[in-house]
C-alpha cells in the first residue's frame, strides 16, 4: 500500500508540472514521462514489482527535474502556478501557521461572501516560563483548493465591506492585520456598495488604520489585490504575481480582440513578460518588501517546511513594524533587526500607545508617497524644483501663521463677540418692545410705512432669483465654444422616441445649448476645453507640474509610439492637467483627467501630478476639486507602476481631508476602474454631469467576467445616484453656479474663506 501511494503521488506531481507548463515538451517532462512510464508497466506485468530502492531513485529524479524547472519558469507559467487547484489557500496558511484560529462571518456557501475569509487567530509565544498568545486579524481572499463557491477568489463588493468591518474591529481591539491576497481580481458588479465605492472605502480607510498592518501576496490582480494590502510590510511569495491586469487581459487589449476571439498564448506570453508581474520585479520596484522563497514549482499543502517559513516571517514583519514606532526602541529594534532568521526570538508586545499609532499611520503614509517616483519624468529643472519647494514651506508657514496662529484667536474673539451680541440682543428686546407697541398705536402712518418695507423684503426673499422673461441658464455667450458648432447639419436627439424632441441645428446645439438638448435635458458628450474655459475660467488659472510626463518605465513594445502619438494629438504630456484657479471669487485648486490622452488613464505621471495638487491645497488651505473629463482606469502598459497609484493617490486625499480640506469630484463620460474603486471614489462629496458614466468596469468586462449582459443605463448617472455612489446629478450649464455653491456650503475646516 505505502508504493502504491507513493506512486499515486509521482503521478499527481507529473500531471501538476504538465498543467504548469501549460503543455510544453522539455527534456525534464519527457524524461519523467517515460521513467514513470517503465515504473508502472513494471507493477502492471508483476503487482508489487516496484521495490522501495527504485521509488526512492524516482523521487529523487523527480526532486532534482523539479528543482531544475523551477529555474526555467517564465512569469507566465508562474500564473498558472498561483491558479493551479493545488496551490496553497488562505485555510491551508490557517491550519499551518497559526497556533489556533476562529472564522468570523460565517462558513462556506452560508458566508456573506465565500470568497473573503476573517478570523481571529493567534501566535502561541514562550515567553520565560509563560506561554503569551498574540493576537491578529486575519483577512483575505479564500480560493479553496477548486471549490466553485468561492467564485476563485473574485471577492464581491459585501465581501470587501466585510473586510473593512473587521478592520475597524481590529483597530478597536489594538492588534495587527495580517492581510492575505490571493485574487484574480474584484468581481465587477455595481450592486450596493458597489465594486468601485467599496474598494475605495478600504483604501481610505487603510491609509490611517492604527494598528499594524502586512499583506502577503500570491496572486494579486489590480483593485481586488489594492482591497485589502495598503499595509506596512508586504511580502510577497516568490511565484507569485502582482499586476495590474491578468496577461489574457493584456492581451486581448493589445491584440483588439472583441467577443469570442482568444488571444494567441505566444502573445498572452508576451505580455505577461512585459508587465514584469513576478516577485522579482516588484521588489526591484520596490513595491514589496521582501519575497519569500517557495518550494520548487511552489508552495502546496504538503509543504510543511515552507509554513514554518511563513510563520517566521509574519512575526518578523510585525515586529518591525511595531518597532519602528514604539519609544525607546534602540536595543529592540536592533534586535529584531538581527532576528531575521529566528524571528520566534524576540518577542515584543504588538499592542501600540496612541503616539505609536500616530507615528505608525505616518511612516505608513510617508512610504507609499515615496513610490513609483522612478516611473515618470519631471523635466522640471532643479533650480526652478528648489523655488517650488522654498514656495511651498511659504505658504504652508503662511497658512500656520494666518489661519491657525492668528485665525485661531481671531475665531475665539469673534466667538466671545458674538456671545456678548446675542446677550444684549435679548436685553434690549426686552426692554424696547415695550415701548416699541406704544409708539406703533400712537404712530399709525409710520406703522403703515413700516408695513411696506416688510412686504419688499419678504418679497426679494421669496421669489425666483431667475427674471420672468428669461431662463436661469445662462447659455448665449460661452467663453469656449465646441469646433463642431462649425458644421452646417442637424442631429436627432437620442431620446426622439420616447420625448419627440425636434431635430437639433449643430451650430446651436454645439454652440448657445452646450451640447444639451433644449426639449428633454439630453447631454451630448463635449470636449473637455468647455469645461476648463467655461467653468474653471482656464485662462486667467496657473498650471503647475506641466512638465511631469508619462513614460514607458516597463520597456513596453510600441507603448513609446503610442505615448508620443497621444503628446502630439493633444499637446498634453500627461492624461493630468493641475492648476489654481478662482471660481466666483474662490480659489481652488483643479486636477482635470481628459480622456483624449491614452482614454484619461492613470500612470505614475498622473498619479504623481494629482498628489501634489492635493499637497498644493492642502500648504494653500483651499478647496481641491477633481474634475473627471473621463477615465478609462489604470494604464496597462506600466504595470504596477500604474495600479500602485491607487494607494498612493488616496493617502494623498485622506491626508489632505484630514488636515480639513474640501475635497469634491466631477465625473463627465466615461469613469470607470482603478481611479473610481480609489483616489476619486472616496470622495465625501461626489458629483456627476448628466453626460456620465460611472463604475469599475464597462459593460464588456462585466459581461466577458461574469457571463451576465447588463442593462443600457447600469453605468448611468442615475444609476449611481440610487446606490449612493455619487451625491447629486448636475446639468452642464450649471456646473459653475453648483461649484461655487458647493464651495460655500460644504465641509473644510481649514479652509481659509471659512
């Protein structure tokens, strides 16, 4: 019995190097193949024949074959290694490397969502004569080893809002989260909460958690990955892979294949190659901080040495991570420093003082700022660089001296005025009403006068802030006026049928009507100049950062041609265009997205640009309004460069918000993924223009992913208005006004016109 499992095992191990390499004949497979072939006819001619000295020489050449692929592996094949049903799972890591556990939220098909599992578990640590649990939160997606409840990893939208929940919880309680990502990616559905807004939610909300976090990645695919690992040590297991999109996806997007068409596997190949999605690559990046060495052709259940690996590096990142922010921590961060290989050592309690917390959020902050810097280029001379930042300590001490220093007591002293005013408001009430009846019986003419005067005031008070004669719109002399406004035609509204709307004349649709329909509101799409000139006042505003560009930080095949193409097109050097402006006598500082440029796609150009001007807003204490012309998500062809700005770019918000800012966003056309599930979605005030789309993947996505066809108006405006993803639906000729109101009215402590 003990050869006939041994064999069953030799036979599973050459059918898992045959789904590796996905077909692929090498001389190590063939050999394999054919010693496994001579084992078994040799137990079909005499049962029993295999003698134990000949199944230990195979293990061996199986052992020595297998050690020899693992060198030969190509990331593609890597892939498949992090999709194989064998591969490890968030349970198996359970079971195996921590003490004891207890699953939260339920279990298997009756959880809230299969595909993201919680539990509380703990380290057992002998500490002198005493063993000391310590506790953490697990969190993470949950594969199973081929179980199609758990919809292979792909968390839906409650289940990400279950991960936040038990975030919150362990920040409550004071104990580290240990984050696990084992995704392909999110499962695009705009259900409430919606993909997008949730995957935002997390993101703010993990960039100030004050406990320790670490993330360990096996498969991380864009958004899904960024739900859950916005951490203070990341590691990532050395077959593993962390892209911004699957290399299928990749591929079909480069080969332009729509429908039924499958990309090539030398392409899907080639551009699995080109993203430079592999352990390796990412820390090169310097996007983890350490990759842990699996077993040859990776980790599987059986792997019990691998476990202990784990383990031990779990309690070193924790321990680092605690060290670097507790006081007096000379000797024990040396320590833990040195512990590297025996990290079980040192033990140190993981529970953190509300200082400690502070310095925690803040290192964590201060690393993801400092990334993807080498993934675009700032042509920014260094004199005209050291102006900028003397600027910025400017007015950052400006701010601190005017409206903290200052402003401070100048609010008290106005608050005690005000006091004081209300006080003897009531005395002198009191005491004049009297005399005031008197006077109006004795007086009746005056009273009468008086009378007339109410009535005016009420009058102005009461009525429509529009003339009878005329629309409140105001239409007749834009400042910027579409080209096609040029052409000598008409068009027919889209809704004719159900709103009978009359033919439109081009000139007067593009030009007095702002491309909407004067019979049902319809909004024809409009170029992103309308905006800038009509709403921002772009002309009289201050661009900065102009010289920040985008790049080809990967190397990608053509990707130069196409970037260089869209610079030419559009005159632009980036999707991102940032700059001060005033709106109505408010000064407020703009990053506009415009989908002309590369479908407004994200990079590291973008994402850089988008940072300083919260930064700008943040040292200026005003608003910061993101206006969204359109944006296709993150750019592919920059890989991780591109899907890291999702973290990066939210820290930057939630700094800023914290500090009191106002931060408000506009979404136009098209808004779909990476931005929208982060830096834009976790807006607290989110708008959008009739003309919008809004959500984390386009109906081809949705469709192609889940085999489901949505509806024509799932992206609407309206659509997202009902599941609370956005806050008010704006017609574009108001825009400006529905700015300047918002200005006034909505949040920002620290703003220097409040």
């Amino acid at each position: 019995m003990d050869i006939d499992r041994r064999i069953q095992d030799i036979k599973d191990r050459l059918a898992y190097i045959r789904d590796i390499f996905g077909g692929k004949e090498d001389e190590h497979i063939r050999l394999l193949t054919a010693k496994l072939g001579e084992v078994l006819a040799r137990d079909a001619a005499t049962p029993g024949g295999v003698q134990a000295e000949e199944m230990s020489r195979l293990e061996d050449l199986f052992a020595f074959s297998e050690r020899k692929l693992d060198t030969q592996l190509t990331p593609m094949d890597r892939v498949r290694i992090v999709r194989h049903p064998q591969r490890i799972c968030l349970k198996d890591i359970l079971e195996n490397v921590y003490d004891n556990y207890t699953e939260i939220g339920g279990r298997g098909e009756f959880n809230i969502d299969p595909s993201m599992l919680i539990a509380r578990a703990y380290f057992a640590r002998r500490v002198g004569e005493r063993i000391v649990n310590q506790m953490v939160m697990v969190i993470g997606q949950e594969k199973g080893h081929g179980e199609a409840f758990r919809n292979g990893g792909s968390v839906k939208p409650w289940g990400n809002a279950k991960a936040l929940h038990y975030m919150k919880v362990a920040e409550t309680e004071n104990i580290p989260i240990h984050t696990f990502v084992f995704t392909p990616g999110a499962y695009p559905v705009e259900d409430w909460p919606g993909a997008a807004q949730q995957i935002a939610r997390n993101l703010y909300e993990m960039a100030a958690l004050r406990v320790p976090l670490v993330a360990v990645f096996s498969e991380g695919g864009s958004g899904g990955a960024e739900a859950v690992s916005l951490a203070d040590r990341r590691i990532m297991l050395s077959h593993g892979y962390y892209s911004v999109i699957s290399p299928e996806g990749a591929a079909a997007i480069e080969g332009g294949l729509r429908g039924a068409s499958r990309a090539t596997p030398e392409l899907i190949e080639k551009c699995a190659r080109q993203l430079r999605i592999t352990a390796l690559d990412n820390l090169e990046n310097g996007y983890v901080d350490r990759v842990l060495q699996e077993p040859p052709l990776g980790a599987r259940p059986t792997h019990f040495d691998f476990f202990r690996d784990l383990r031990r590096e779990l309690i070193q990142a924790t321990n680092e991570a605690v060290s670097e922010v507790k006081p007096m921590k000379l000797f024990r961060a040396m320590a833990v420093r040195s512990s590297v290989g025996d990290a079980e050592a040192v033990f140190m309690r993981w529970s953190l003082s509300g200082s400690a917390q502070n310095r925690l959020v803040d290192l964590r902050q201060r690393k993801f700022r400092a990334m993807s810097r080498h993934a675009c280029l700032d042509g920014t001379g260094l004199i005209k660089r050291m102006a900028a930042s003397a600027r910025g300590t400017v007015w950052a001490a400006n701010s601190f001296l005017r409206y903290d220093l200052l402003g401070r007591q100048k609010k008290r002293l106005d608050a005690m005025l005000e006091d004081l005013g209300a006080e003897a408001h009531i005395v002198r009430r009191k005491l004049l009403m009297p005399l005031k009846r008197v006077m109006d019986s004795i007086l009746p003419v005056a009273n009468v006068e008086q009378q007339k005067k109410g009535d005016e005031v009420r009058d102005r008070l009461t009525r429509l802030s529009c003339p009878e004669d005329g629309a409140c719109l105001v239409g007749s002399e834009w400042a910027w006026i579409s080209p096609r406004s040029q052409e000598d035609r008409t068009v027919s509204c889209p809704q004719v049928r159900t709103h009978h709307c009359p033919d439109l004349w081009v000139p007067d649709l593009y030009g007095d009507f702002a491309g909407v329909c004067p019979s049902c509101g319809h909004h024809f799409p409009m170029e992103y100049p309308w905006y800038l000139h009509n709403v921002f006042d772009y002309d009289r505003a201050r661009e900065f950062n102009q010289r920040l560009e985008s790049i080809n930080p990967l190397g990608y095949e053509q990707f130069e041609a196409k970037l260089d193409q869209a610079k030419a097109r559009t005159g632009l050097k980036s999707a991102c265009i940032t700059f001060e402006t005033v709106i109505n006598g408010v000064a407020a500082v703009v990053a506009v997205l415009c989908a002309p440029f590369r479908g407004g796609s994200v990079g590291a150009a973008e994402g850089e640009k988008f940072i300083r001007a919260a930064e700008r807003a943040g040292r200026k204490r005003q608003p910061f309004i993101a206006y969204v012309h359109g944006t296709a998500g993150i750019r592919i062809q920059e890989g991780v460069n591109g899907v890291i700005q999702m973290p990066r770019c939210t820290i930057a918000v939630r700094r800023y918000i914290d500090r009191g800012g106002l931060y408000l966003v506009l979404y136009d056309t098209n808004s779909y993924a990476g931005p929208v599930a982060s830096f834009l979605g976790c807006s607290p005030y989110q708008f959008a223009v009739h003309s919008s789309n809004i959500g984390f993947a386009g109906p081809g996505v949705i469709a192609e992913t889940t085999g489901m066809a949505v509806s024509p108006d799932y992206h609407s405006a309206y659509h997202a208005l009902s599941r609370g993803h956005i806050h008010g639906v704006w017609d574009r000729r108001e825009v400006r006004k529905n700015l300047h109101q918002a200005l006034l009215t909505m949040g920002g402590r620290n703003l220097y016109y409040r």
